[in-house]
C-alpha cells in the first residue's frame, strides 16, 4: 500500500469490497480476422517522426509492409542456462552490478 494511499480520506474508500470469480471464456470464431500487430491503422500521421523541415508528413503503413524482425524487438530474449561462467550468468552478473551502481550512485546525492 502506498503512502499516499494510507491517509485518503476514508470517505473516498469503496465500504464493500465485491469479488468476482471468471467465467468461461466464449470461443472466437476461426480466425476470421488477424489481429493487427501495430497500435495505429494505415495512414495514420506519425506526430514526432517527422524532424525535418519542409518534408511531407510521416504516415503508418500496414503491417504487411513491415519487416517481420520488427515485430520481435520488444520480446523479451531468453538466454538458456549454459552453467558457471556462461553467457547467461554474465548477462546476469552485469544487470546486478549495473543496478548496484545506480543505488550508490543515488545514494551519493542524498
């Protein structure tokens, strides 16, 4: 619980508390459509893209016409467990000493 959270007037808190248990998901149809992968329909204007001046604005393409690599960027990468002193275990080790870093570092400006 939050702080902040603590001292809100008891006024705004809900009295009851309801709970709700899930219901069976309904089947879909067979893939009568496919998901889009992007957060914005063709055509869109991309607001920020476009840095350049005098240049015609930046507009989203379909899905179809992005490199398929694309959509993989954001996944997380999954290093399999090579044993000590393998890949994975440095990756590991470097996240840590990064983080430690960053805890003393803004220790220092207390």
């Amino acid at each position: 619980m939050s702080l902040l959270r603590a001292f809100r007037p008891s006024c705004l808190r809900p009295l009851c508390k309801t709970r709700s248990y899930a219901t069976k998901a309904a089947t879909k149809p067979a893939a009568a459509e496919p998901e889009p992968k992007s957060s914005c329909p063709p055509n869109t204007v991309l607001v920020g893209v476009n840095y350049l001046k005098d240049q015609p604005p930046v507009l989203a393409l379909p899905d179809e016409e992005y490199p398929d690599w694309l959509w993989k960027l954001l996944e997380k990468k999954e290093l399999p467990y090579d044993g000590p002193g393998g890949k994975a275990e440095k990756v590991r080790l470097r996240k840590e000493n990064r983080q430690r870093i960053r805890e003393q570092n803004f220790l220092k400006t207390q």
